[in-house]
C-alpha cells in the first residue's frame, strides 16, 4: 500500500518535470532561439519553408533563398521566425 506522503511526493515531480517539458517547448517561457535550417520552398510572398517550419519571413537582405540552401533562422519569444539567409562560407 502506498502512503499519502509518498503520492504526494510521486505527483510532485510528475507536475515538476510536465512544467519542465512545457517551458522547454514554448519560446514565450524560454525566450528567443536561432538554428540553422535547410530551405525546402521557397514561396513568392516573402517566405520560405524549412525543416519542419512554415511561413518564416526572410529579411529584406535576404533576396536570393534556393531550395537545399542552409540558412539561419531566428525564433522570437512571441513564436514568430524569420529567415536571416546563409552564413558565410
């Protein structure tokens, strides 16, 4: 037979490491990110697909984006990304 204590001890760490997983995942509790990504599409409104990432805007600098092109891509707290283009070789 399990104890109170020992449950309350069990759910603890299980709330614990649930708000660890979901702050990890979202960038408005871990800030802003960047990576370096592979374009897949290139879209003609000022967009381009990577990875797993619809829809990021690519700076105005950023006027020749090629599929299988590595790019840096820079997320913000709010969750929106945008496309810096490639780094130098």
């Amino acid at each position: 037979m399990t104890s109170s204590h020992q449950l309350n001890r069990s759910l603890t760490a299980a709330l614990q490491k649930s708000a660890k997983r979901a702050g990890e995942q979202a960038p408005s509790v871990r800030g802003g990110d960047w990576r370096l990504a592979t374009v897949t599409a290139v879209n003609g409104d000022g967009t381009v697909e990577v990875d797993d990432v619809m829809d990021v805007r690519r700076m105005a600098f950023y006027t020749s984006p090629t599929v299988g092109q590595v790019i840096r891509i820079d997320q913000s707290s709010s969750g929106n990304w945008v496309a810096l283009g490639p780094l130098a070789t």
